[in-house]
C-alpha cells in the first residue's frame, strides 16, 4: 500500500499484472493545491521564493520547501540566511537526527528547506495555532520529472484532514520546461512584454506540466521494460544453473548425472565422426581416436573386426561399453565414496567456474548488441538467439570439463604427498640462498663512505706532524 501508487499503475499492471485501487481517505482532504508559477529565468524564481518564505514565515504559517537536489537545497539556505530567516536543512545524510527535525516542522514559524527523498516515513503534526493560520504549506522549488515524488512533497501537509496549502515554483530555464517546449512560452512572454518578476500562472499551463511528466514517465518506464526484457533472457539461464547446483549439493550421488552425461558425450562423439552409409573402415579414426583420448585419457584398442562390423547404432554401443568400463576402474581406484564426493565437487566447480565467465561475456554481448539495429534486425531478438547459443556452449563444456577432469584425476598417496611437501622445502631453501646471495652482493657492491672532512693533498695532516697530508698520513705506500 502507497499514497502515490496511482500514477504508476500502468507499470504495475503490465510488469507485474497487478491492479491499482484507490481507497478513499478516512478524513476528507481539505488541502488546497494552488496552479504552478512559472517565472522567465532561475534568478527570478528563487527571488519569488524568498519572497513567499519570507511572507509566511513573518505570518507564522510553518513552510516545507522541496528541492530536487543538495546543491539547491544550500542555495536557498544562503539567502535565507541573508535574510536572517532561522530554519532548518535536511538532505538525507543524518537519518535520526532528521526524522525529529522533519517531526517538528508544523509548529508555528518553523521554515524546513528538504530534498524531495528527506524525511519521508515521519509524520508531521501541527503545532496548536498552526491549523487557524492554514496549516503546513508545501513550497516546491521545481517539478520532478516524476509525478509520484511531487505528490509524495505535497502529501506532507493536508493528512488525516489537517489544513494545508501548496505550491510549485518554475522557471523556464528548469530541465523539464527546457526539454518541452519553453522556447515557444518564452516567445510568447517576450511578445507580452512581462518582467522576469513578473509570474505566469494558469491550470493550463500546469497541466501541460503534467503532460509533459507523462511522457518522461513513460520514456523511463520503456527503459526499465527494456531491461526487464534483456533480464529475462538471463533469468531463464539463471535458473537453469541454480536448478543444477541445487542438485549437487542437496544431492550425496550425482553418479546418474554423470552417466547421463558420459552418454551424451559418446553420442556427440558418434554423430562428429560417423555418417550412416559410409563404412566403419572408411570412417576418421585418428578423428575418432584423437576426440576419446580428450574425453577419457587413452585410446582404445580398436581389432580389426570391430572396424569391419561397426555401425552408427553399435559402435555408440562400442564407445559406451569402453567409457564405463574406464569410469568403473577409475572408481575402483578412487574408492566408492571418494569417488561421489569427488563427482559433487568437481561438477559444482565445473559449474561455477564457467557460469561466472558466461555471465562476463552477456555483459559484453548487451553492450554492443544495440548496434544490430543499424543492420535493421530487432537488437532483443539477436541478443536472444547469440544468448541461447552462448549458454548452450557453455553448458556443454562444463558437462565435458567436468567428465574429462573424473576420468584423468589421480588421489595422491601420503608417499606422493610426502616427496611433494620435501620437493616444495628444498625449492624454498633454494630461494631463500639466493635470496641471501643477492643481498650480500648489493653490500659488497655498496662505496665506502668517508667519515669526516675531506684532507687535501697539499693541506696540514690531521696527525699533528706539522708535515703536509701528501708527505705523510696520505703518502702513497
């Protein structure tokens, strides 16, 4: 439930397919929400600001001003202090200190300047005078380019049947006005000959302002169903992976899995090799031979009978009678257990591994993939038919990385770990030796330093023989 769902309520029916009801409020809304005025420049409407701020707050009416944005929030602020107005700053970086600021701002005199996002979720009471003077006034310094945060600024004041006001502030020179059509009002002002003063207020205008929000309303809104669009195709992918990790790991034997896989792989084999009317003894062996021995380590031995009597049915048969009984040696030497642990996590490596560079190269694909529009084919379309082959291909290198890695991995023995863990010292001491070795020569590499002045050749030696250096401490030996 939200005050300001109503203008939203095309998005949640179509993303969400969720309706949007209003229920009326328990007390009437008697808040009173003036047309907008608009000003010809930025100078002129902050002028007209400080005006109405300074008007009210000499009334004792409490006034909320609205900024869209920090920088503005301390330019008001500078010249209500050049007005000696006492108020207050919020702009949502001090979350507690804010709420009690923001909870106090219906008392009487009280002049609060917030960002639109400031103090939202504090209820505003009104302090006793404060109803018979017009309640809180809602001073908005610029339209949003978003109705729902307008309506959340105005819905400050006017609740649960208090009395309130409120009102926005434009000028031309404001993004919203710049982008829709404010050269035209512009001309129209200066053909009317109004001062920067002077302010145009009308519905009309403002519900041009509104319009005009709708539209950037529904520009974002295509942005983020765009999005959605792309995200979708990776939300598919997503929940294929998730759906296989949550196999491995809730899962003690993925052994089924695995077989599956190993049968897939010959099948793939099969079909890259065999054609149906060309002859076994015609067929690629060294293709054949070369493909097995990157699945599962070795070369079968292959009779000539197996070549004369094979076809695509029984030589799939012939390859999967080899790759099990390669995988039940394997596990006969892993041990039972060691093996299903070891299926577990190499598969949930193989997984992750290569979910993590897919996902890289989908953010390179969405990147560029706008500019398939320029060869008038649907960018959406082309990212998901390049998507599903991508994912495709990754799907099938894990299953292969990961069958591969099970037919060629060895478990150690404590001997093996042993002349590892000795071979790792000695290639450690070895560094270290050289390490030493280096240094020592940087040392020896280093000059000598003199201590003390330097004695010329020709000057008194310091010895105190009242003879010259050269002829004594400093001859030549």
């Amino acid at each position: 439930m939200t005050g300001t769902a109503d203008t939203e309520a095309a998005e949640f029916k179509k993303i969400y397919d969720l309706d949007v009801v209003i229920i009326p409020t328990y007390k009437k809304m008697i808040r009173d929400d003036y047309p907008d005025v608009i000003y010809k420049n930025i100078q002129a409407k902050y002028r007209a600001v400080i005006r109405e701020i300074k008007a009210l707050h000499e009334k004792g009416q409490p006034v909320l001003v609205g900024t869209i944005s920090i920088d503005v929030s301390e330019k008001i602020s500078n010249m209500l202090k050049k007005k000696g107005i006492k108020h207050s700053v919020l702009n949502a970086k001090h979350h507690e200190k804010e709420a009690e600021i923001v909870a106090k701002a219906g008392q009487k005199g009280r002049v609060t300047i917030a960002t639109n996002m400031a103090g939202r979720g504090t209820d505003i009471k009104l302090g006793e005078e404060v109803p018979g003077l017009g309640g809180l006034h809602i001073l908005g310094t610029s339209r949003h380019e978003s109705r729902r945060i307008d309506n959340q600024l105005r819905g400050r004041s006017g609740r649960q049947g208090d009395p309130g006001s409120s009102r926005f502030y434009l000028s031309l020179e404001d993004d919203l006005l710049r982008i829709f059509g404010s050269d035209r009002i512009s001309g129209i002002l200066d053909k009317l000959g109004m001062e920067e003063d002077e302010p145009i207020e009308h519905r009309m205008i403002s519900n041009a302002i509104e319009n005009a929000q709708r539209k950037v309303e529904g520009h974002n809104f295509d942005i983020r169903k765009h999005l959605l669009e792309y995200d979708d195709v990776m939300n598919k992918q997503r929940e294929v992976i998730y759906q296989q990790r949550r196999e491995a790991l809730e899962s003690n034997d993925i052994k089924p899995v695995i077989e599956e896989i190993i049968t897939e792989e010959m099948e793939s084999v099969a079909a890259e090799f065999v054609e149906p009317k060309v002859l076994s003894p015609d067929w690629n062996w060294q293709g054949i031979n070369e493909r097995l021995q990157g699945i599962i380590g070795f070369i079968p031995e292959w009779g000539d009978a197996d070549k004369q009597d094979l076809d695509h049915a029984k030589f799939i048969d012939k390859l999967l009678e080899i790759a099990r009984q390669a995988y039940g040696e394997q596990e006969e030497k892993i041990g039972v257990e060691g093996m299903r642990y070891l299926e577990r996590v190499i598969f949930l490596q193989m997984v992750d591994t290569y979910w993590k560079e897919h996902l890289l190269n989908m953010d390179h694909l969405k990147e560029g993939i706008g500019l398939r529009g320029y060869g008038q084919k649907n960018p959406l379309n082309e990212y998901k038919r390049e998507g599903f082959e991508m994912f495709a291909n990754m799907i099938e290198t894990v299953k292969q990385q990961a069958l591969t890695t099970l037919f060629r991995i060895q478990i150690a023995s404590e001997e093996d770990v042993d002349r590892e863990a000795m071979e790792k010292r000695k290639r450690q001491q070895a560094e270290m030796r050289l390490s030493r070795g280096r240094q020592e020569g940087e040392q020896k590499q280093q000059p000598l330093q003199r201590e003390g002045e330097k004695v010329g050749r020709n000057d008194p030696c310091p010895c105190g023989s009242g003879r010259k250096y050269k002829k004594c401490c400093g001859r030549v030996k």
